[in-house]
C-alpha cells in the first residue's frame, strides 16, 4: 500500500513485470535441478523432448530481458524481494514458536 504511494504507477508495473520474469527463471533452473539431481520421489508424467536445451535458451533470454528493464527497476524489485523475505522469515519464526503441533509435542512427552 505505501508503495502505491510513493511510486508511479508505470514503475509498479515494470517492477511487477519483473518479478514475473524472475519466477520464471527460477522455475526454469528448479526444472534442470530436479531433473539432474536423480531424486527418486520425481517422477514426472511430462517429459520435455529437448529437456536441458528447452531451459536453458529460456533463462538466457529472459535474463536479457531484465537486463533491459534497467537497473533502477531492478534495485527496487530487489528492495520488494528482500522485504518479503523479511516478513516470511519473521512470519515463519513467529509460526514455529506459536504452533500447536509444537505445543503438543512436548505436553506427551
């Protein structure tokens, strides 16, 4: 909401742009992780025919299109990932000293 504030709109929208492309990326990459480390529990019922060369040609192209979004954008998409990982890492912290099954744990023991 204070964001709505004190940025225009155009820059919300190349901000938000860019987070989207980050997701992608980071899909991407967690595709060719998964698929290269042999984990037993991933049976995917999809194949990719070309399953590296389909990836890779993805992340290198959307990198540059981050590169074209400029560095002012991207310095304040950092801001907005580095905020939310703040607020998950108090949140989740805050969830494991309040938990029930925690709680519930300890009251059988």
């Amino acid at each position: 909401m204070l964001a709505l504030i004190f940025l225009k709109l155009e820059v919300l929208v190349e901000i938000a742009s860019v987070l989207l492309i980050l997701t992608y990326i980071l899909t991407n990459l967690a595709l060719l992780l998964m698929r290269k480390k042999n984990n037993s529990n991933y049976n995917p019922t999809f194949c990719a025919p070309p399953s590296p060369w389909l990836q890779l040609p993805g992340i290198v192209g959307l990198v540059a299109l981050l590169i074209q979004a400029g560095s002012m954008i991207i310095l304040l998409c950092s801001f907005f990932c580095m905020a939310a990982y703040i607020i998950y890492r108090s949140r989740t912290k805050h969830l494991r000293e309040n938990s029930i099954i925690g709680s519930s744990q300890d009251s059988t023991r």
